[in-house]
C-alpha cells in the first residue's frame, strides 16, 4: 500500500530530528576527548584539525 504524501513528509522531518540528536551526541562525545585531550587549549586551524582527523579516522579503519 502506498503511502500518502503528507506521512512520507512527517516521516522525513521525524528521521531529519533523529539525525540531528544523533550528531549532536556525535559531537558532543568527540568534543569532550578533544578537550580532555588538551586539543581546546591549543590555537589548531580548523583545516589542519580536520585533516589529523581524517587521519585518525583512517589508522582506525585500518585497524578494523
């Protein structure tokens, strides 16, 4: 059965809030290990940041 137009939307505004909590913890959780780590104390540029991110992100796929 197909489903009417307007509950398809209510479904994607639904899914679109649960995304956003979701990062929110995301970031949440890696903000507070930066932190802890002494990254908020250090002046970094955020595209410098990023890509040491990246960086961990890869050894850690690696691992996996």
């Amino acid at each position: 059965m197909k489903k009417p137009s307007r509950q398809i939307r209510e479904e994607i505004a639904r899914l679109q809030d649960q995304l956003k909590a979701a990062e929110t913890r995301e970031a949440e959780r890696i903000g507070r290990v930066a932190l802890k780590a002494g990254l908020g104390d250090l002046e970094i540029d955020e595209g410098e940041l990023l890509t040491a991110f990246e960086e961990v992100k890869a050894r850690f796929r690696k691992a996996g």
